[in-house]
C-alpha cells in the first residue's frame, strides 16, 4: 500500500483549482476546519484578470448587510470597501436620475493583485490559515477530493472599457440605452482618483468597439468624464443555472459553475458563497447541490426572469423605469424584493427559461467520477 492510500481522505490536502473569490472562500472554510488546502493558481498574482479593476460588491440580495453575511461565513471584511448609498442613472433620452437608499446598495472594492483589494484580503486570510498557494500552477486533473473554481467557462455577457486616473470627485453613474450597452447598461465608477468605464452587453459582442466608443462619449458629455492614461479592460461573464453543479465528484463553485446574477453580472457574492457551501459538504458530507439549490438557487432562478423582462425592455420604458426607481424610500428593500422568487416570479420562470439561453452548452459530467478540470467533450479523459 502506498503511502498516499494509506492516509484518509480527511488528512489528504483537498486540492483547489483557481485562487478566484470562489476558490479562496472555498479554502478558508475548509483550513478553518482544519483540513489541509492546496490552491492551484494558473497565474502569478491574484486577481490576474481584473488588475485593478473596481467592482461592486452587491448589498441588496439579504436583508442582512454583506458584511454581516461575510463575518457569518468566516469570510474576511478586511478590504477597502466604500458605501454606495446613491448614484446617478441617465436614461437613453439623457435625462438624469438620482438615486439615494438610506442603506448602502452595494460597496465599491477593487480586483486585483494590489493593497487593498478583495483578492489579496482573501489570500492574506487564506494563507494565514496554513492554505498552500500555489502560482503559475494549471492544474489540469484532479485525483483526490477537490473543488473546482477556474471561473467562467462561456461568455454569455461581456464588459469592455477603461481603467484611468482621473481628477473627478468621486461617484457612480450609470447609463441605460440600447445604443450603448444592447441589453445591458453602461457605468462609470471613481473613487481615489481612478476610475473604471464599462459598457457592459448581453447581446452585439462584435461590435464592442462601436458600443464602447459611445458609451464613453456619453460619459464624457453627461457627468463630465475625463480619463488620464486610460488601459483598456474587459471580461466575460457565465451565467448558467446547472443541473448539477458537481463534475463527476468534484463540486464546482463561482463562474466555474454558470452561478452569476443573470440581470446586472454581480457575481462575486453569489462566488465567495458557492465556495463557503461547497467546502461545508466537504466538511458534512452533506450533497453539496442540496446546499446551493436551497442557498442560492431562488435568486438566481428570479435574475432569469428579470433577465428576460430587463432584455425586452425599450429604451422608453428605461425612463418610466429610472423615474419610479427615484421615487423609492427604501431602494435597497426595493431590489431585494425583486431578487425573491415570489409567486409571480415563479409563474414566469418557466417561460424565461425557455427564452434565456446560456451560450455554454450544459456539459454536466454525468460520469461516476471524472478526473478532468475541464469536463468537456474536447479536452475530458474519462477512464
Ligand atoms: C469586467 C467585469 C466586471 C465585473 N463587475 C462585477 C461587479 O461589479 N460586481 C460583482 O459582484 N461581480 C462583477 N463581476 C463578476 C465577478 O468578477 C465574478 O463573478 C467573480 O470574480 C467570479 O469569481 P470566481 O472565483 O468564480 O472566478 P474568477 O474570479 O474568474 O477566478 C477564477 C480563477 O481561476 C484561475 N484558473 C482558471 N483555470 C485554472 C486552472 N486550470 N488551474 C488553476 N487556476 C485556474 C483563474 O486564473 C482565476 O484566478 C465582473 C466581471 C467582469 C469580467
């Protein structure tokens, strides 16, 4: 018997392949529970793929504040993050709507690499828990047990735009108009001196550059816009609701999985979750699509059907939209609401699915165990 076989699963490093918001809360909880973790990174840093970029971590799908929810899961809060209690939308007629919640509707945290940010919070409080990072370390098959977090596997929405230094003050705005962002939005977010413009698109990938053109010029007319060494940026997203999000007996966490916010791409909550919870069935034993379908699954199921209502909306109703948004006391509840699977919400559901369509194809391994990162027809080895 060889050494390896002789140990038990429990004292077996669970292996981790990506060191995203998913793989890392995955890491935490699990060296919090005392079990070994070797996290494969493929690239040289943390947060390779956003470098620099500012995202906003969503404050609107619990009635408890993220924060709160982050300390519950023994995630760290050790990372800047201000409040964005207000922000200015235009609609495609340029008319402007200010928008105030008396709690904050999301925080403003950077990606990447740098002091700071979400990624190297979660690194610091990884590592620090005895995690075993590894850099420039592809994994591309995985024996033992082990998770998979190598995020997004299809682009179903794409955002492309700037990071620059800026002198504006600081501020969110955002831009509903099919000319800029075909079924999506466009934004522009500073704080500190730099800033981050996107149009972020559903549909009308091969046009980006026309689309990315416009959406900065109407920043540039609207909230006064004036970007110093801009770097081009941009990403994919996947969003995909799997039937089940294991391949073969390796769960699969964050992008990796399809799990994303179908309307607006505020995925790293739904991430940093589907990692906590794929760690616990580790721990438990418990199914781990047991625990995300009752987690997560609801919210995700409502963003199709707002998906779907928000891809059909014309540019007029934008405006009737933004005006009532305006009016709203109490926005952040306002928002939660239209993330709960209500009845009605539920009595759409079926249609929304049939008319949103993932881009990836639905590749669940329905193999026994699989031994593939990838689990996809052209690069998998089943044995
Ligand atoms: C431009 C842009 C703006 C966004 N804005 C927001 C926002 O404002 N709010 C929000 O909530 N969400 C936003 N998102 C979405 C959010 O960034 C993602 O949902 C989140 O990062 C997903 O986390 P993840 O851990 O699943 O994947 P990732 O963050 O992609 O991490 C996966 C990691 O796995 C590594 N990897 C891949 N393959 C392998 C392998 N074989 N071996 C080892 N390592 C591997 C990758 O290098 C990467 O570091 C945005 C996305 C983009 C692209």
């Amino acid at each position: 018997m060889t050494e390896q076989n002789s140990r038990t699963d429990a004292e077996m490093p669970v292996e981790i392949a990506g060191a995203g918001p998913a793989g890392l809360a995955a890491a935490i909880t699990l060296a919090r529970a005392g079990r070994q973790v070797v996290v494969h990174e493929m690239h040289r840093e943390v947060g390779h793929r956003f470098g620099g970029d500012y995202q906003g971590l969503e404050n609107w799908t619990t009635k408890e504040d993220v924060f709160k929810v982050l300390e519950r899961q023994g995630i760290t809060t050790d990372f800047n993050a201000p409040p964005g209690d207000n922000c200015t939308i235009y609609d495609p007629a340029g008319n402007e709507h200010r928008i105030k919640s008396d709690e904050p509707l999301f925080y403003l945290v950077e990606r990447g690499p740098g002091p700071g940010t979400l990624d190297s919070a979660l690194l610091e409080q990884a590592q620090s828990l005895g995690v075993d990072v590894r850099f420039n370390s592809r994994l591309r098959e995985m024996r033992g047990e082990g998770i998979l977090a190598a995020g997004p596997r299809a682009a179903d929405a794409i955002a492309v735009g700037y990071h620059f230094d800026t002198d504006m003050d600081d501020g969110y705005w955002a831009i509903c108009d099919n000319e800029l962002a075909p079924e999506g939005y466009a934004y522009l977010l500073v704080a500190n001196g730099r800033g981050t413009v996107k149009t972020c698109m559903f549909s009308g990938f091969k046009q980006e550059k026309r689309y990315l053109e416009r959406t900065v010029a109407a920043f540039e007319r609207l909230a006064g816009m004036t970007m110093r060494n801009p770097q081009p940026h941009g990403g994919s997203g996947n969003f995909h609701i799997p039937t089940t999000a294991y391949s073969g007996l390796h769960p699969r966490v964050g992008e990796q999985a399809g799990f994303q916010d179908a309307l607006w791409g505020f995925g790293m909550r739904l991430a940093i979750s589907s990692g906590v919870l794929a760690a616990q069935s580790l721990l438990s034993g418990e199914n781990y699509d047991r625990l995300w379908q009752r987690e997560l699954k609801p919210q995700m199921d409502a963003a199709v059907v707002n998906r779907v209502l928000f891809s059909l909306a014309s540019n007029r109703s934008f405006t009737r939209f933004f005006s009532y948004l305006s009016t709203r006391k109490n926005l952040r509840e306002s928002l939660r609401w239209q993330y709960q699977f209500t009845f009605p919400k539920r009595l759409l559901s079926p249609w929304a699915r049939r008319r949103y369509e993932s881009h990836r194809k639905d590749v669940t391994c329905d193999h026994v165990d699989c031994y593939c990162i990838w689990c996809r027809g052209d690069c998998c080895v089943h044995d």
